[in-house]
C-alpha cells in the first residue's frame, strides 16, 4: 500500500523547508561543481599542452630533418647525431643500472637479514631520487669527469645518469620481489637448491614484469634529463660511432632541444625535437600501463 | 665435489649481493661529501651569514659579492606560488576522480596524466617560453614576460601530475565502507569527503604536496627558460634567478672563488632536499603502517 500523505504532514514539512533553508544541499553541489572545475583545469592542461606541442612539431618532422646533422657551413639543420648519442646514452646507463637496481633489490628482499639495514638502504634510496637533477650533475662533473678523468664525454653522462635511476629500477624489482609467493623459494630450497640458485632459476622468473616496468620508467627519466647532463655530456652534435662516441662530448635530444631553444633562437626545430620526445613519451606510458594491466590480471 | 662448488658459488654470490646493495649507502656518502667538501670553502671565505643573508650577487664584478638571499627565496617564493597552484586543483582533481568520476573518464584523464608526469622538463620550458612568457608580457603590461610568476605557472603545471596521482592513490586506498556508512547517516557528500575520506587520506595526501615541494625546489631546466635569469630579489613580475638556475647558468664558465660559491649553493640545495625528504619518508611510513592496520 502506497502511504498517502495527509494535509498536516505536507504543511509540516513544508514550513519546515522555510524556516530551515537547505544550506547543506547547496555547499554539497558547490563543492561537487568545484571538484569538477579543478578536474576540467587537469584534463584540458593536459590534453592542450599535448596537443599544442603535437600541431608544433609536426610541419617540421621529416626525413632531412632526422637523418641530417646540424652544420653552420653548409647552413643544415638535422638531428641524427642527437639521436645517435641519446642510443649510446641509453644503452651506457641501462648497462650499468640493470644489474645494479636489480641486484640491490635481490639483496633487501632476499639475503639481507637485518632489518636496520634494510630501512637505511630504503632510507638512501628515497635520498637519491630526490636529489634534484642538477645537483647530479655537479657531482658527476667532479666524480667521473674530473677524479675519473672521463672529461665531459658520453660515459660520464651515463653513469651520472646510473646514480639517479638506481633508486627506480630497485624501487620496481623489490615490488615484483615481494609478490613472488614465499612457497615457490621453500620449494626450491626443500630440492636442495641454494639460494642464489632458487633465485636465478624461480624467484627471478616470475619478477620479469617489475623490471621491465623498472627500465621503461628508467627510459623515460634519460630521454627527459637535461640538467644532469649539461655539465657531464656537454652539448656537441657530431656525428660519431659508438666507441668514439662513448669517450667524446654529445647532447642527447632534450639537451639539443635546450641548446636550439634557448641558445640559438631556432623553436622550428625546439618543436621539432619536441614532438619526437612526446611520441617516445607516448609510447613509453601507454607501453608501461600494458604492461601493469597484465600484471594485475595475472 | 660438486655440492662443494655449489657451496662457493653461493658464498660468493652472497658476497657480491651484499656489495651491490650497499651501493645506494655509498653513493650518497660520496654525494655528501663531495657536496661538503667542495662546498664549505667557498662559505669559510665568504662567511656563512655573508652568504646566507647579504642580498647582492654579482659574480663576476671586480668586487665580487657572493649572497644567494634572492635565490634562496626566490626558490621558496616560487615552490609556494606553484604549490598554491597546483596543490588545490590536483586535490580537487584527484577527488573528483576517485569519488566521483566515471571509470571511462577517469582512465583517459589517468593516461593523460601519465603522459604529462613523463614530458621532458625542458618541454615544458620550450611551451611557456613561446606561450606563457608573451602571454604573461602582453597581459600585465611588462617589457618582459619572463618573470617568477611565469616560473610559478610552469612549475605549478610540472608538479601537477605527481600531486593527482599520489593523493589520487591514498584517496583510492580509503575504504569504501567508511564513505558508505557516512552517506548512509545522512551525510552530504561534502561531509563525506571533510569529515571521512580526507582524514582517512591525509597522510598519502600530505606526503604528494611534499613530493611536488621536492620536485619544484629542484627543477632547473624548465625554471630558467622562463623566469629571466637576472638576480633580482624576488618579484612577480621581474626576472628572477632559482637556486637551481643559478648553479646551471654560471657554471660553464665559473672558476676560482665563484665556481667554489656555486659549489656551496648546490651544497644548500641538497640540505633543502634532505630536509623535504625527511619529511616524506616519515609520511610514507605513516601511510604504510596506516594500510596494514
């Protein structure tokens, strides 16, 4: 039966609706209205800066532009070497850092027993990802360009580079460590197997994923350091083979994109280098999220 | 014989794993004391309250005058300007997305967030350079754009995604009972959220304002494309120099006392880092104790 409302019952709410006006209701759909206004200020900030740099670059992305070099004699502009010295970039840093994150993180989650240590390694760790990029590359300019004698050169870059992005790669793997069930090592300790081998024959099977997503974060932080290498790098764009190129001084593309923008005026190309940085951005994160999607399924 | 070379496999295998895990304790031994000790001369010279308080930098005039007060506060004055821009929306934007948003919407804005948190600092110069700074001229009225409030606006937009996502992820953590119950009482959602979710949150919450702090005090790049780069003392709309930018333009061609002095600046860059830091690693434990509950 549908309850029926009497006349004193709607007079009684109704004076109830005056006396009392609904303030409550109001500041309820205010607040939910500004949430959606700040909302609306991160998705257009976002998706127009995207977009902006997206229409910029791409009038000047062609083929001159990606396999020439930049010459001030035959008046060429091109970015082949900075794209060259990005790869020897990439591949110095990763060569260090995979096996330096990934052990450090074997270490905390496996052998190491105190738990003191473990929370001062953590305690570190979270010191060198703050430490902010510049600062970086002071250190590495006196460390591994002058007490190493590396000179302002490629290598140097990297393992300044190695330092920062330890904290990442270990950061990534610990995580992945941890979900590994513990009854696959008491497994494999119950067959005999000691610990090094439990770990590289079980436990770093099924750990993959974290440092894969450890790598492409990595990546990410080298294509985009700029401050870091401006003092162990340098900034010359000439084009050289791997092993010279390792031993001498060389921008990577966001120092090229500095040195063109800031230094010599030239924003076609700025923008140019730009839009190449977002695609390779692009591709990192949506890589990335594949990747932590699958993860979760499993 | 072959269980005994097991065993020295294993030993030694525990040998290097020890070694490669100290090295996060080593590296930042070596980074503090290279800090200090290429640090501190400069400083002795100069003297400390000099240094530390005198508002006149001129590096490179026949009486050289080393003080980094304009630098210092310009690197607070221009974190604080960001984080008052960045930190309402990020909240406001990371609360509509957990509490309020569709599942669709809330993905793509994630995407996109993820995207914006990997764009290269020096992007985001290169944009407020060919944007922001004619903008900002042509809307106040100066002779030039380049200015901390320009600073302020990059940094703000750079620090936004790390302050959407980590709020996002405490906000995301809160039970959904608490909420359910508190609706379920009769609360607005306005009262949900004041009274229940951000308590539940705060640490998470706090520990992404701190981590956009670290972010902004250290940016170099992006900051010295758009704020001028001249040593004034802090001021809207004049160009200023960033602690950080201030070690990045005069280090290429500094030497003697002055390269010692930007030695220093790094050096209390890194005292500002440790201390924000500090700060979030006691936030983080806090959150993490408070999920295990």
């Amino acid at each position: 039966m549908i309850p029926i409302k009497t006349k004193e019952m709607l007079l009684i709410q109704r004076s109830a609706e005056k006396t009392k006006p609904n303030y409550r209701k109001w500041k309820d759909r205010l607040f939910q209205a500004s949430l959606w206004g700040a909302m609306s200020v991160c998705a257009v900030l976002t998706f127009s800066l995207i977009v902006y740099v997206a229409i910029k670059a791409v009038p000047n992305i062609n083929l001159d532009f990606l396999l020439g070099q930049p010459s001030y004699i035959e008046d060429t502009i091109g970015i082949l070497p900075a794209i060259l010295n990005t790869l020897y970039l990439l591949l110095g840093t990763l060569l260090f850092v995979v096996p330096l994150g990934v052990g450090a993180a074997i270490y905390l989650n496996e052998y190491c027993k105190s738990a003191r240590l473990v929370s001062l390694i953590e305690y570190t760790s979270d010191i060198l990802s703050g430490i902010p990029s510049i600062v970086y590359g002071l250190v590495g300019m006196l460390f591994f360009c002058q007490f190493f004698n590396l000179q302002t050169s490629i290598l140097a870059g990297a393992l300044t580079l190695v330092i920062m992005n330890i904290p990442t790669i270990m950061k990534t793997t610990r995580e992945s460590l941890k979900t590994v069930p513990n009854s696959y090592r008491e497994g494999a300790r119950a067959l005999g197997a000691g610990k090094w081998k439990t770990i590289h024959t079980v436990v770093l099977k099924s750990c993959t994923s974290g440092m894969i997503t450890g790598i492409l974060l990595t990546v990410g932080r080298i294509l985009g350091e700029s401050a870091a290498l401006l003092f162990t790098a340098g900034f010359a764009q000439v084009l050289n083979p791997i092993y010279e190129g390792m031993f001498s001084s060389g921008a990577s593309l966001s120092v090229a994109m500095y040195v063109f923008a800031k230094e010599r005026g030239e924003f076609d190309v700025a923008f140019g280098i730009a839009g190449i940085l977002l695609i390779l951005t692009l591709i990192i994160s949506v890589a990335a999220q594949i990747l932590e999607a699958r993860t979760k399924e499993r | 014989m072959k269980t005994i070379k097991n065993k020295t496999i294993e030993q030694i295998a525990s040998w290097i794993f020890f070694a490669i895990g100290m090295i996060t304790i080593l590296c930042v031994l070596v980074i503090t004391l290279y800090l200090i000790s290429s640090g501190l001369p400069a400083i002795q010279k100069i003297g400390l309250k000099e240094f530390l308080f005198s508002s006149t930098w001129n590096s490179t005039g026949s009486d050289p005058k080393f003080g980094i007060l304009p630098f210092i506060l310009t690197s607070l004055y221009g974190t604080l300007g960001a984080l008052l821009l960045a930190v309402p929306v990020g909240i406001g934007c990371a609360l509509y997305l957990s509490k309020f948003a569709p599942p669709a919407l809330k993905r793509c804005l994630l995407m996109g967030i993820q995207v914006l948190a990997g764009i290269p600092s020096v992007v985001f110069g290169l944009v407020g350079m060919v944007v922001l700074v004619p903008w900002i001229r042509s809307m106040f009225h100066l002779s030039d754009g380049a200015c901390l409030l320009s600073a302020m606006i990059v940094l703000a937009i750079m620090i936004l995604p790390s302050v959407v996502n980590v709020s996002l992820n405490a906000l995301d953590a809160v039970p959904s009972e608490y909420e359910e119950a508190s609706i379920a009482l009769g609360a607005t959602k306005l009262e949900t959220v004041r009274k229940v979710s951000f308590p539940a949150a705060r640490s998470g919450i706090l520990a992404s304002i701190i981590l956009g702090t670290g972010r902004a005090i250290g940016e170099a790049m992006a900051v010295i494309m758009v704020s001028g780069n001249v040593a004034n003392m802090p001021n809207m709309f004049q160009s200023v120099r960033f602690l950080t930018t201030a070690i990045s333009s005069e280090m290429s061609y500094a030497s003697g006392l002055q390269k010692e002095a930007l030695f220093s600046i790094a050096l209390v860059l890194f005292v500002f880092i440790l201390l924000t830091n500090t700060i979030l690693s006691k936030l983080m434990k806090e959150v993490q104790s408070n999920d295990s509950h």
